[in-house]
C-alpha cells in the first residue's frame, strides 16, 4: 500500500522556460539529477516536498504528445486574479478563459486553467480547496 505521494513528472523541451512558468506559481528549486540521454529538475511549493519532476531528454527537439489522458494539476493559490495578472505581465500567459465557479456552483472557489510552455494545463485554485464531495446518488 502507497504511504504517500512522491512527484508528478512532465517532459519538457525548454527547462528555463519551464523553470520560470513553475516559478511564477511559487514553486522553488530544488535539485537536479543527471543521467546519460536526460536529467531531471526538482521543484517544490514552499514547505512541501520536491512534488514536481520536470524531466528533459537531451536533444528533444519536438513537441511531446500530451495525449487524451492527461488532463491537469491542480494547485491551490492565495490570489487567483493577482496570480493571473502576475502571469501575463511576466510571461505572457492567460488563462484559457476567465476565473469560474466550476459548475457554475456558486460555493466552490473560482478556478481558472493556464498551459506550461509544453501545453500541461495547470488548474489555479482560488484559496483553500478541501476535495468537494456530493451526497452518493440514491439508487
């Protein structure tokens, strides 16, 4: 049985542009880890551990096919809308559409989706986020 998580790996072309996008969320730096053909970045949200492993094959020159499972990471932010602002003015990232209730339920946060320079989709949280749960459908 699985005690905990450990990291979610995504492969990147540019690691100093991955680097900055990851950054600009307030995650930090952590390590590197060098093999033959690759190497992996560490990076971590402060206090958390290194949940993040951007993983670079040497000499990758196109784009990685995301594929139709993938669909996001989710994080939670103290500021959506500073975030988003933040984004644009040092990047030039904007979110796919603006900040909504998802649902249009009115008592969750607002969220808001933005692609990593590969095309990941990172799920932006406004505040605090404990997994919502409906009732089980009556049978």
């Amino acid at each position: 049985m699985a005690s905990h998580l450990v990291h979610t790996c995504v492969r990147v072309r540019d690691i100093d542009a991955s680097v900055r996008f990851y950054e600009a969320l307030g995650f930090e730096r952590r390590g590197r880890l060098n093999f033959e053909t690759a190497y992996n970045v560490y990076l971590g949200l402060p206090g958390d551990g290194d949940r993040l492993e951007l993983t670079v094959n040497v000499g990758r020159d196109e784009p990685y096919d995301l594929g139709e499972g993938y669909n996001h990471v989710a994080l939670t932010v103290e500021d959506l809308d500073q975030l988003l602002a933040n984004l644009k003015a040092q990047l030039g990232v904007e979110p796919e559409k603006a900040p909504y209730h998802p649902g249009g339920r009115e008592e969750l946060p607002r969220i808001a989706f933005v692609q990593d320079p590969d095309g990941y989709r990172i799920e932006l949280i406004d505040g605090a986020f404990p997994t919502p749960q409906d009732a089980a459908p009556e049978a």
